[in-house]
C-alpha cells in the first residue's frame, strides 16, 4: 500500500510488555498501534487524513468516524471559516 507522493518505510517500535499481557492477539495490537500513530500524525497536522488512513489500514470515512470518537478535530476551520461555510445552509 502506498502513500502518494512517497515512499514507505517501515518502522520497528519496542512496547511495554503490560501492553502485550492485556490478552489482546498480536495482530490486534499491531492494529491499535498503527491506528493510533496516525491518528496523532493526523491530529499534529503532519499528514493529511488519507495518508493517516492509509497507515492505519483503514478507509478514509472509517478513520475521521474514529478520530472523531477519539477526541481529535476531524475539521479545522476558524470561526471566520464556518460562519462562510454555513452561510448558505
């Protein structure tokens, strides 16, 4: 799976062995690790909410539906912003 505009590179990370005692299979917590280092990516505005889909493995819907469950702004727009967004609704 690639991200436009690059490449891809794989990245070794060493958790806390409470995280893997908590009965959770290996796939699971590789899943919820990708998913939440996107999501900060995302939410720290150094990648775009595709690309964070993408290296959560997820559609784009499906992650902005989680990010938002998980307390991150799936919108940024300033007050200004809105007031034109909605200006016509």
């Amino acid at each position: 799976m690639g991200y436009a505009g690059g490449m891809t590179a794989t990245l070794a990370i060493d958790l806390p062995t409470c995280l893997t005692l908590q009965g959770k299979s290996r796939t699971e917590l590789e899943q919820r690790s990708k998913f939440l280092l996107a999501l900060k990516y995302f939410e720290l505005g150094e990648i775009t909410s595709g690309q964070a889909a993408q290296m959560a493995g997820m559609g784009r819907v499906a992650f902005l539906n989680e990010a938002s469950r998980n307390g991150v702004a799936v919108i940024d727009m300033d007050e200004e912003e809105m007031e034109l967004e909605f200006a016509h609704v």
